[in-house]
C-alpha cells in the first residue's frame, strides 16, 4: 500500500529554522537525508522531495462561472492558512503501522507538522 507523508511548515517552524545556526541547519538536513537512504534501503521509498518556499508558487483562483456551473458557493473572501506542505515522502508499505514508524523519525514529527494519508487506488471511473 502507498502512503504519502507530508511535512509540514508553518511561520513557527520557519522562525525556529530560521534561528538555528548553519551547524544546526545541517544536522536537520543530515536527519533527512539519513531516514530517506533508510527508506530506501528498506525498499519502501518511491520519491521524496523538499518543496520550494511557498511564495515561488502559483496558486489558480477559482473561476465564479466554473464553481456557478457546479452549484457551488463563491462566498469569501477566505482567510489564508498559514501552513504549507514544505515536502514529502511517498513511501509503499505492507502498513499503515509501516508508514507511521517513518512519520515519526521525520524532525518535524515532534513540531506536529507530520500527515500520514494512503493513496487512493479506487477506480476514478465509478461512482
């Protein structure tokens, strides 16, 4: 079974990173790159990327006419979250047990900013 685990940041976890020192920056980053060669050697990493800062990404406004054509509300405006996926793991697991047990070796784990969630594998055709 696939699993995604998204790490998580957010303006306190920004500031926390933001006063560590290079010496600390770079021990965060050795733990990273040890747990995903971990995976790997377990034969359970798929793919795992760092994502970019948040504000180099483009996000799509919704389109009244497109949410009016599905009955659906365009109230707002909305309140931004102050959260972003800053990277991921795509792990294949026998469990969600498996998954979980990678999850909590990820730094950010003790912050709270860890999601465990399976892939779906439905058929997107049926209802």
């Amino acid at each position: 079974m696939k699993y995604l685990i998204m790490v998580y940041g957010n303006p306190q976890s920004r500031a926390i990173w933001a006063g560590f020192t290079d010496e600390q920056r770079a021990a965060g980053m050795t733990e990273h790159l040890a747990l995903r060669e971990a995976m790997a050697a377990a034969g359970e990493l798929l793919l795992s990327e760092r994502l970019a800062d948040p504000s180099t990404g483009t996000r799509l406004p919704a389109q009244p006419a497109a949410l009016a054509s599905l009955g659906l509300p365009s109230d707002g405006p909305f309140a931004e979250s102050k959260e972003h996926l800053a990277g991921f793991y795509l792990v294949d697991c026998d469990s969600e047990e498996r998954a979980l047990e990678w999850a909590a070796r990820i730094p950010e784990a003790s912050l709270g900013l860890v999601e465990v969630r399976p892939v779906w594998s439905g058929d997107i055709t049926k209802k």
